[in-house]
C-alpha cells in the first residue's frame, strides 16, 4: 500500500515541469489539477475512486486521468470534495 503523507501545512506540487496548471483543489487526503491543455492529474488517498483512475489505489505521484483523454474530453474545472472529485469537461 502507498503511503499518503498527511500534512496541515502548504507543500509545492510535485509535477512533471512542462505542465501549466490552470486550477487545482484539494479534499480532505487528495488533489487534483487541471493543466492549460485541459488534462486532469490526481494524487492522494484513492479509496473511493476519487481519483479517477478506475480503481482504489492510492498514489504520491500526481497520474493523468487517462479516461478524459481516451473519450477526448477537456477538463474545464474541478471540485474536491472529502470522498469525491468533480470535474466539469468540454468534448
């Protein structure tokens, strides 16, 4: 299982360098951004599947969500909820 570090305390994103982030939210033990282009990355406690990733793993490294870019979808914004994540996209 992966470790989540669990912090009260702002910390710098860790992402790829060529990424613009044009928002990003945060729930309760995950984050999420979207970049310029559109794509969604999430990291943190995945137990409900609110990462995005079709299963309930969790994960340090922030992961393109590879659903929206397989149905060719933008993502436009984004709400974290505690369990949860939402996304608003453009086809």
């Amino acid at each position: 299982a992966a470790f989540i570090s669990i912090q009260a305390f702002p910390a710098l994103l860790d992402l790829p360098q060529d990424l613009e982030v044009s928002a990003v939210s945060c729930g309760s033990r995950h984050t999420a951004v979207i970049t310029r282009g559109g794509e969604l990355y999430t990291w943190g406690w995945g137990k409900y599947g609110q990462l995005g990733h079709g299963n309930n793993i969790s994960s340090d490294q922030a992961r393109r969500v590879e659903y929206l870019v397989a149905k060719g979808l933008r993502a436009e914004e984004v709400v974290c909820g505690p369990w949860t994540t939402y996304i608003r996209v453009l086809e």
